[in-house]
C-alpha cells in the first residue's frame, strides 16, 4: 500500500475536486483506519487516534466523520461486526459498487471485492420470489484465510 501521507494527499484532491472538505478532523478519522490497516469501531478509532496520534476527538464527532468518509466510498461500516474499514480501493474511482468482504474468522484479516451487478440483480430476483426486497446488498462473508485455514490443519 502507498505511504499513509500521499493516500491522505491523494484523497484531499479528490474531496476538493468533488467540492467536498477534508477538515483536520476527517483526516485524522482515515488516517487512522488506513495506518491500524485492520477494522476499527467508532470507540477503537478513539482510542487509536489518542494512542497513536496523540489526538483526542469526540464519538459523535467520529460517527459524522465515520458517516462522511462512508458517502465519499472512502470507508465502510461492516455490518456484522459494527466496525469500519478504509476502502481497498482508496486510490482509484472504482469503489463505487456492491462491496463483498471476505472476513477470517480467525484473524479478522478482511478482504474486498466489487461484486459483479448480475450476482446482485440475482439474489435480488431470488430475494423477490421469496417475498423480500433487498435493502442493503453489501456482503460479509465469514470464512478462514489460507494462513489460518493450514494453522487449523496442522493442529
């Protein structure tokens, strides 16, 4: 991944490019999710920016930023787990889309993916037919990674 300064950088253009701002405070909040490079919640991002920043914010401030940052495809809330990642694909216009995670059960190493739109309007056909209307199509798959995966095999 590309130094935490020139990902900051690069997503200040994009924000003023959008006419969005990305105030002192907002970069503190992605600063932090691309360093810790892991799913934080709003109460870990607190406690991260303090313990490795030595900057104090408030909840309610990290939830607006939090809510800001998912808007601009810069970050997502994983559901399931009610924490937050940087988006994978920070640099580039493409994450825009249905986002799939794969989540290690084990480790909580994440990975994503932009899932085909015939994968979506499938399950949402599938969703129709059994009386249900898609709201959030965003999958979280939990499953092993392959480290993890042969650590469970060789025990």
């Amino acid at each position: 991944m590309m130094e935490l300064e020139a990902i900051i950088d690069h997503v200040e253009q994009r924000c003023e490019s959008q006419g969005k701002r990305l105030t002192p405070k907002r970069k503190l909040v992605l600063r932090a999710l691309v360093d810790a490079n892991r799913a934080l919640s709003a109460y870990e991002l607190i406690e991260y920016c303090q313990q490795h920043f030595a900057e104090n914010i408030q909840a309610m401030s990290v939830y607006r930023i939090l809510d800001f940052l998912e808007q601009q495809n810069l970050a997502h809330k994983l559901h399931t787990s009610n924490k937050y990642i940087v988006c994978a694909h920070i640099l580039t216009a493409s994450g825009e889309g249905i986002h799939q995670f794969f989540i290690c059960s084990e480790c909580s190493k994440i990975s994503e993916k932009i899932i085909e739109p015939e994968i979506i309007s499938g399950l949402q056909l599938h969703a129709k037919q059994e009386g249900f209307t898609v709201d959030k199509p965003q999958l979280e798959i939990n499953c092993l990674c392959d480290h993890c995966s042969q650590s469970a095999t060789l025990k």
